[in-house]
C-alpha cells in the first residue's frame, strides 16, 4: 500500500464534545494525501464507537489503549503506527481551517532548513484573541506560547523562527521525530511539546511558525482551564526539561535563575492558595531526577549545535517571565 504523505495524529481522551467538529475540519482539508491515526487513550465516554465507519472520506486508523497512559505515550503511539514521511499532531479540541494543512506543507517544501512547524492558534471562543504562535523558551528554564491572548490582527502575522512548536497543533519531520526519541513520556502531558524542541534544537533542528496555518484551539478541554493536575504537571515537567537538556556550560550559567525561578512560583502559587500543588511538583521533580539524569547523560553526546547558537533561539530578558503582558508579546 502507498504510504501517504502526512500522517495525523489525533489523541482522544472522553473528547466527545470536540472530536466531531475536529474530524468534519479533516474532512475538508485542501490537501489531501493524509491519513489519520486516532489514539483512544482510554476513552469511557462512547465517543469512538464505529469511528470508522462515521467518517468514511477520512482514512482513518484507530488504536486503542487500555488506559489514559498520558498525551506523550498516545502520540508515540501514533506515531510509531504512522506511514507518512511527515507527521502532524492535532488536538482533538482544536480546529484546522481548510488549508490548514497545505499551508504547513507548502512551508515545508519551500524552506528546507525547517524541521518542524508552529501553527497559528487562535481561540475558539475569543476568535479575536491568539492562542498562542509558537513556543517561547527562556534560559532560566520557563517556557510560554508566544503572543498568548494578544490581538489577532497585531501579533503572529510574520513567518520566523520559534523554539519550538505547541502540540496542539504542529507539524514534524516524522524521521527527525522518531531520531529524537518522541516525547517523553515520563512528562505525560505538558511541556512534552517544549522538551522534544529543546531535544531537536540540539541536534541542530529548527522550528518555522506558519502564520497562513490557522487552527481554532479550546484549550483544556479535558481537564479544565487551571486544573490542579495541569499545574502539577507544568511545574514538575519545566524542572526536568531544563536539567535533561541544558548543555553542561549553560546548566551552570542559569541555574541559579532557574532556581530562582522555582522559588518565585512557589511563593506566587502558595499566597494564592495553591502551595501544596507547588511542592508537591517540586518534590517529584526531585525524586525523578536519577532517571532524567540518565537520559541527559545519553542525549547530550552527540549535540549538533554550538552553546551560543542554542542560546540565540531562547529568550534571555530577565523580567520578561514575571510581567504577563510583557511576555506574551516576546519572541
């Protein structure tokens, strides 16, 4: 059978509510050749009940999970399934227009020095207001989604260069997603997205955001906007992103604003009420530092890219993490 040239990959948790709106988006997409690999991650809400048989213009492939095994494992799921030499993940809550996809594509194709690519995410209740344009990543280890919640028609109208690409909507270069090793899955859902672009820039990859490639984007739909658990998860997962792939010479120059950085948020988080998720955060990071450190260990040999070339790609003003309106406009 000839392989196609995209594969998507859509991770479903109980998205009932959304997974409709986002396969009838497919449905109409202007290219194509794709197929679409729809990971169940243990879904108890009915919503993939004759999936298949609901959507006959889409070539679709469902895989099921026992159990929620996270956003990471389902994506390499689909990802080790998939037969496209590019592979694009897509949030079952987010929306692609219909040229979506030959956008990305298009990108692709006429800047080969890109390995992966940033959508345009704008929200799907606020379509005035960006989701986000691409990732942003600072030296002292905290990371946001450029131009988040700033006008539409102001911000995010450029092509150009981003650390890295959301998840929610991004396209890879299937075989550099696989070289690098997937997500990890020890992060289970969050900064996942950010820690596979850290790993990809190291072995000299570079990530475009496409503006033209405009998706509509609910944001925590399944857990909900604020939710303890996404918390959590952040502010475990930001600790071992930067120990796992900060190059030894840079480790050493911003650790102490990475240390400081976990303080101001524990302080920030426990006046509003939230210092048990804090510590709780940070003490598993803590705990999980052997592993993360075994993985440093191997993913660090072979670097591509020189310390001073890594850094150009991260954000590097001081104030800019702790002032909202300032970081979201940040490149």
């Amino acid at each position: 059978m000839r392989s196609p040239t995209v594969s998507i990959v859509l991770c479903a948790w109980n998205s009932g509510k959304y997974l409709p709106h986002c396969l009838d988006c497919l449905v109409v997409q202007t290219f194509r050749d794709f197929e679409v690999i729809l990971v169940d991650n243990g879904s108890t809400d009915g919503s993939l009940t004759d999936i298949e048989g609901r959507w006959p213009a889409l070539d679709l492939k469902l895989v099921r999970l026992e159990r929620n095994l996270g956003f990471a494992a389902a994506n390499n799921m689909g990802a080790r399934a998939a037969r496209g030499g590019w592979l694009a993940l897509l949030n079952t809550d987010a929306f692609p227009d219909s040229g979506w996809l030959e956008h990305l594509l298009r990108a692709a194709g006429e800047n080969r020095g890109f390995s992966f690519f940033a959508s345009r995410q704008i929200h799907d209740g606020t379509p005035g207001q960006l989701d986000g344009c691409g990732d942003v990543y600072h030296v002292s280890g905290l990371a946001w989604r450029r131009f988040y919640n700033c006008p539409a028609d102001l911000y995010g109208l450029e092509t150009e260069e981003t650390f890295s690409a959301s998840g929610a909507a991004a396209l890879y270069d299937r075989q550099a997603f696989m070289d690098a090793g997937g997500f990890d899955e020890d992060f289970f859902a969050y900064v996942e997205d950010i820690d596979l672009g850290f790993r990809l820039r190291l072995k000299g990859k570079r990530c475009l955001y496409v503006p033209e490639a405009v998706v509509r984007h609910v944001g925590s739909a399944s857990l909900g906007p604020g939710s303890d658990f996404a918390l959590f998860q952040v502010q475990r997962n930001m600790v071992w992103c930067f120990v796992r792939n900060m190059p030894a010479g840079l480790l050493w120059r911003y650790l102490p604003a990475h240390l400081a950085a976990n303080l101001i948020y524990l302080g920030y988080y426990t006046l509003r009420g939230k210092g048990r998720v804090l510590w709780s955060a940070k003490c598993a990071a803590v705990r999980g530092l052997d592993r993360v450190l075994q993985k440093r260990k191997q993913g660090l040999l072979d670097i591509s890219v020189s310390n001073a070339t890594l850094v150009s790609s991260m954000q590097k003003d001081w104030l800019t993490p702790y002032l909202p309106g300032r970081r979201s406009r940040s490149t």
